[in-house]
C-alpha cells in the first residue's frame, strides 16, 4: 500500500481526492488546499474531514451559541465555562460539581445497543478529563409511537446499553425522560448526561504544554469500530430509507472504562499529568490537534506507536477512529515511569505517541515518513463558520392560527374521570419504570432521589450532606408552536424541577437537537430556540457551562419537532432536608401554587385525546418562575413543606395522581371556585407546582407567599380514609375531585404502570 505522504502530495498536486465521500463541500476542500499551500495529504483530509464536521466544529451552530457567552449572568459559581471538555461550577466548601449532555442519536438509530452504551461512555469521559469522579448519569430519550414498529426494535436496545454500560460503570442513572411522537419515528433521540465532583484543586483542562511534554495514549487499543462514527454519521441526515451513512458505530467495554475512570483519577490526583484530554468524536485527529492548539501550538506524533487492535489499519483509519475507552495525556518526561506505573497497576494499556514542540505545528509521522504537517488550530478551532439563511417558516401562521379551542372538551363528571385516566395511561404520561428498573439507581449509596422524582439527587459531601439535583426537560411540540418560548418553557421546566426538591439552581447544559441546518426554517428553528434560551438563562441568573448541538435530526425532509434539551443543576447544603414528591400523613394540606389559565397549546390532552398540534404555547413568566422557586426552596430549607411536585405536562390531575401513587396515600382535592375543572385538572400553565404543608406550617407558608405576591390556593387534603365515603369498601385508597368523581389508587397505578409493559413485552 502506498502511502500519501507530504511529499508525495507535493509531487502530486492533482491527484483526485474523496472529499465530498468524506462530507466535506468542494469550497471547504479548496479552503484547506489553501491552509496548506498544496493538496492535503490523504491522512490530512481524514483529520481535516472529522474536525470540519457538523458534529465536531459547530460550524452551522456557532455564530447563535456565542449569545450564551455573550448574555451570561455574572456569578460566582462558574469555575470552568464553555469550551472545556465540560463546565464547571463551585457548590461550596471546596466543592465543584462539572456537568454536560451530549447527542449519541444517529448512532443509536444504527445499532441501538452500542450507540446507546458508547453514548453513555462518552460522556463520562469528558466528565473524567476534567479531574472529577463520575458520580452519576441521566438519560433524556425520545422515540417515534410507541407500537410502531421500528420503536419496539430501538428503544430496548437504547435502554439496555444505557442501563447495561451504566451499571458495569456502578453509576447510579438518576433521572432523564422518555418521550414518544411521530417525529422522532426513525430518528430518536438518545442524550446522555454525566455529573461529577471534585475538590476545587483538582481541576484539569485539555492543553499540551511544556516543550518536551510527552503524549501518553493510554486506554483500549484502537480498532476499527467507529470510523467516521458521531463525527460524519452526525453530520449527515437520513435519508427516507435509512441512514445515508453507515458507518461502524463505537463498541463499548464498560469494564476497561472502569479501570480507565481510576487510572485517570489516580494520575490526576498524583499530580503525574500537564494537561488530558478524551478521545470521542474524532478519535486521535481530535485530542491531538485539540491539546496542540490549546497548548504551546505544537506537537509530534508517531502514529505507528500507536497500539492496534486490528493492525491492518491504514494511517487515516487510525486517524478517524473512534473507538471507545481511550485517553490522552501530556506527561513531563520526569513523570513518565510514574504514570506508566499507575497504568500498569489498573491493567491498563499506555504508550508514547509523541510530544509538545514549539513548531508551532501538528506533524505525524507513519514509520518514518510525514504524513500530517498542519496548523493545529486550523484542524481544531478555525473550522469554517457558517451563517446559514434562515426565516420563520411559511407554515408558522396557520399552525399558530390552529388553536385547540374547537377541540371538544369533556364536561361531566363520567367525562372528567374517564379522560384522566385515559392521560394517565398515555405513553408519554405513563410509568416509566418499565425503563427506569433496568437501571441501577442507587449504587454507590449517595442517590437522595431518583425517578419518578422531579429531578435526581446525589449527596457529594458524605461529612455535611452536601449535595446537588439534576433534571432535563423538554416539550417539543412547545418548541414547534414557538421555538423561542418553547427553548425557555423547557429551561423553565427543569429549573422548576430542581427547585422543587429544595436545590438552588445555578448552572445549565443543553443538548439542541433539530434538523438540517441547510433547511432555513429549521434553522430559523434552531436560531430563536439559541435566543430564547440565553435570553431566559441570563433572567433567571443561571449560565450555561457547556452542552452540545445535534443537527441533521430528519428523514428525508421531515424534521424531528425542534428539541432543545435544557439540564439544569442546583445545590442544596443538607440532603436531608429535601423534598420528596410524595406527600405524607393525613390530615396535612395540599395547596396549588401558581396561576391557572386556559392554555392547552401543545399539551398531552390535545396531543394524545385528539392528534392536534397548534396554537401558542403556554405564557412564559420568568420571574414568576424564579419567585416561585425562591418560595420552594425556602419552604423546603424552614420545614413548611413536607412534599412538592411541579405541574407540567398532563396538568394538576397529572400532578396530583403522581404524588398519591408515589405516597400510596389517597386525597381529598377540590377545584377552586371560578375555574372551569376540566382547565384546572388538564391544563399546562407553566409557574406552579402543588406543595403539601403540615396544619402547623400554614399559617407562616401562606403569609410568606402573600407577602411575595405567589398566588396559593388550598385544593385538598391528604386524607387516606375516604373509601368508604367515595363508595369503595374500607381501606382502599382513593383519589377524589370535588363531587365531581372519585377514583381507587390501585385503578390508577393498574393504567399508569401497564402501558409500557403491554407493548414492550408482547
């Protein structure tokens, strides 16, 4: 096999290259020619090819996420903003806690198990890189209808990679979502979340730095799984008959990436490593230009050294490679025998690869022979950018202009009744445990909450119960009827989450998942969604650290509804002290806190009672949404609330059964006077959230929200007795509304719990 070396490039200036195989536009091809002052060498165009993707260079993306950085609320938290391998924020006492979500969707769309389980690798080591301990992971999921075909081939395989890479990890997976819609039919989304801790001390950042440095690769071997995987297979839309790409999509080993986390923390911490990076998306092209260009800017490889699982490899194979379990560090050569211990001593692969020079220049070699000599951030950070066109859709008008107003509503009390438990059984309303049993959730003993809770919770400080909660959220049909409201109404969503569990929030990650950016309306999209979320952030005072963009999310031309997954993380200083959503003994007090308004725009009754999309989302109310959380967390801290769950989709009647189902205990509830029951029960005003507050504590709660001006309304009472008087023999627990029906927990847990089991088991 002949190698294309520099000089051969040079030698041969016209010979044909695949560019456009390799996803690059015939203008970005000339653009590297003239980087280099000749035609790039068949290893360069690899490298050029991955780095220069959707997926890796944000290149569509860019110039709407700068309004992040550019609208970021001053706060004393952010320790690490955008642009590391994660953010990090301060949560006290010498704590940091880092975060981010990433997309592994086409991938998992491909092979579900191990696009799902790679994703979930992944994102642990971006987590890791930064010197922290992984403590725990989250999955945000969507997939087309549930009976469709093609779902019940995904989403078992998406679940039990997460669930089977997490658990070999021992990270507990404490929250995430499952939502199903049309949209998502042969394209689902499977975001992956990780949380880490550290001590402030311990931060570490990807740069190689020191002239002499050396670059240790250390990890599993590189392979052939994964070539070209999230890098091109993400920046490419599917086509109507399946991916237009198919690349290897990565194969997991959970077990080397466990041995991987403690070597890397073990060197970390020993104080044996200059800078690190991961291997993902881009595998080698990635952490080699990536450390280069944000070090001394320059570095030599010897790609030969590099250790092969499959040694038929070519240079641009190795290149491309994203095979998993694979890190990448600068080590001072005093620190060499060092570090190389620690790898031994975790049975874990480590070999020189080259070091940091100050040519100014990343040059590989393959046996002897040049076969890359670029300008590093020409590779890594200067990428093209695009300003892509874009204007609000032509169809936008009549979709708004479509309200749910002529839907017809139910109205009697049989009516009422039979319509809550049809939503409660809907896919995207019912039980998730069907997925959420497969993970482990409480290993490593620090999990407070998991699901069904508002968000998830993990103890960090064993000694002072410190600790912080995580939720994701969002509403993509919000997001359709008004990308601008709809990114913020899922900001609004998950701070609203972590704030009912008594955390404080202070930082944001977010995984954007749209269609093509070559689609102006998508990118119109795409464009308010990155407004309307940085507008919302800087209101609420919380930054985002860090997140990913998922473009090129269609078949064919049919987009996936806009998607902007927003994270949201919050501390609180005593664990013990949340609040669970389950509410306690009889006799205490269930109040709605909040305004109630007819708004049913892209709600679940519209959605799943009547197939209707259309219309404006609910009002967005940032402040209400920041005021009510300041009542929620002070409520929590004081011991005025015994429980707490936020109202979102499927209304207070959602609400309401969640709580009793979580408690096992039966309520009195009532509809508050002036307001219709079926809007009060169904409907999806954003800014409320249903507390329970002992008969001591109603007193001080009440006067705290009037004095803050948060309406609360007293809607019920936690009674477990009532079965007789609702005409149930003594003993059954029972949910009632007014005098308008009653209706037995077992009833409602029998339609909750049994809709994902009927369809995924049969």
């Amino acid at each position: 096999m002949t190698i294309d070396t520099v000089v051969h490039a040079q030698a041969h200036p016209d010979q044909p290259q695949p560019f456009a195989e390799l996803g690059l536009k015939p203008d970005e091809y000339q653009r590297i020619r003239d980087i280099l002052g000749r035609r790039p060498t068949s290893s360069e165009l690899a490298m050029y090819s991955v780095m220069w993707s959707e997926h890796c260079s944000y290149k569509s993306s860019k110039v709407h996420l700068r309004q992040f950085g550019e609208k970021k609320p001053e706060t004393q938290a952010l320790l690490v903003g955008i642009g590391e391998n994660a953010g990090v924020v301060d949560i006290g006492d010498g704590w940091a806690v880092t975060f981010k979500v990433e997309s592994h969707n086409h991938p998992s769309y491909v092979e579900p198990y191990q696009g799902a389980a790679t994703g979930i690798g992944g994102i642990v080591r971006d987590i890791m890189s930064m010197g922290a301990r992984p403590i725990a992971v989250m999955d945000p999921l969507r997939f087309g209808p549930l009976d469709a075909p093609d779902t019940k081939r995904v989403l078992p395989g998406v679940i039990a990679g997460v669930g089977g890479y997490g658990n070999c990890l021992g990270l507990p997976n404490i929250g995430g979502e499952v939502v199903f819609d049309e949209s998502y039919a042969g394209n689902p989304l499977v975001n992956a979340l990780c949380i880490g801790a550290m001590r402030h001390d311990d931060i570490h950042l990807a740069s190689a730095k020191g002239v002499g440095n050396l670059v240790v690769l250390y990890g599993a071997r590189t392979g052939g799984d994964g070539i070209g995987g999230v890098s091109v297979l993400a920046s490419e839309t599917f086509d109507a008959d399946g991916p237009a790409k198919r690349p290897s999509v990565q194969v997991g080993d959970p077990f080397m990436e466990k041995l991987l986390i403690e070597a890397t923390l073990e060197v970390l911490h020993a104080g044996l490593v200059e800078g690190i990076q991961d291997l993902g998306g881009a595998g080698i092209s990635c952490a080699t230009s990536e450390l280069a260009s944000n070090g001394e800017g320059g570095m030599h490889v010897w790609l030969d050294r590099v250790l092969l699982r499959d040694q038929t490899l070519s240079p641009e194979e190795i290149l491309m490679s994203e095979s998993q379990e694979r890190m990448c560090a600068i080590v001072a050569p005093a620190n060499l025998d060092a570090f190389m211990a620690l790898c031994r001593k975790w049975d874990v692969e480590a070999v020189v690869i080259g070091e940091v020079t100050d040519s100014g220049r990343l040059t590989i070699d393959w046996h002897g022979e040049r076969i890359v000599d670029v300008p590093p951030r020409t590779v890594a950070h200067e990428g093209p950018v695009y300003e892509r066109p874009y204007h609000r859709p032509s169809w936008q008008d009549t979709l708004q202009a479509d309200t749910p107003d002529a839907l017809a509503r139910p109205s009697a009390p049989d009516e009422l009744r039979a319509t809550l438990l049809d939503l409660v059984g809907a896919p995207n309303l019912a039980s998730k445990a069907w997925v959420t049993s497969q993970y482990d959730r409480y290993v490593l003993g620090n999990t407070v909450l998991a699901q069904p809770e508002d968000s998830g919770m993990v103890r960090v400080d064993e000694q002072t119960g410190r600790g912080v909660a995580v939720s994701t959220d969002c509403n993509g049909r919000f997001a359709k009827l008004d990308p601008y409201a709809g990114a913020q109404l899922a900001l609004a969503e998950s701070y609203r989450n972590v704030v009912a569990t008594g955390a404080i929030p202070l930082a944001v990650t977010n995984c954007l998942n749209f269609g093509s950016p070559e689609d102006p309306e998508v990118m119109w999209q795409f464009a308010e969604a990155t407004r309307g979320l940085a507008d919302g952030c800087l209101e609420l005072g919380i930054p985002v650290t860090g997140g990913n963009v998922s473009f090129y999310n269609q078949t064919g031309d049919v987009a996936i509804l806009p998607t902007p997954v927003v994270g949201v993380l919050g501390v609180i200083d005593d664990v013990d002290r949340r609040t669970p959503m389950a509410w306690g003994p009889d006799g205490e007090l269930i109040y709605l806190l909040g305004d109630t308004r007819d708004e049913f725009g892209g709600s679940e009754w519209a959605h799943h009672v009547h197939r209707h999309l259309g219309g404006l989302p609910p009002i967005v109310d940032l402040a209400r949404e920041r005021l009510l959380g300041e009542i929620l967390v002070a409520g929590s801290r004081d011991g005025m609330l015994t429980a707490a769950h936020d109202v979102s989709d499927g209304g207070v009647a959602q609400t309401l059964v969640e709580m009793a189902l979580r408690s096992g205990i039966g309520a009195r509830t009532w509809v508050p006077d002036g307001i219709d029951p079926f809007v009060f029960l169904f409907g999806e005003s954003a800014g409320r959230a249903v507390v329970v507050v002992p008969r001591s504590e109603e007193l001080r709660f009440t006067e705290m929200c009037a004095a803050r001006q948060l309406p609360a309304h007293r809607i019920g009472v936690v009674d477990s007795g009532l079965g007789p008087d609702a005409g149930y023999p003594d003993g059954t627990q029972v949910l009632q509304v007014s005098d308008l029906f009653a209706v037995a927990l077992d009833e409602l847990r029998t339609v909750h719990e049994g809709t994902l089991p009927a369809v995924l088991d049969a």
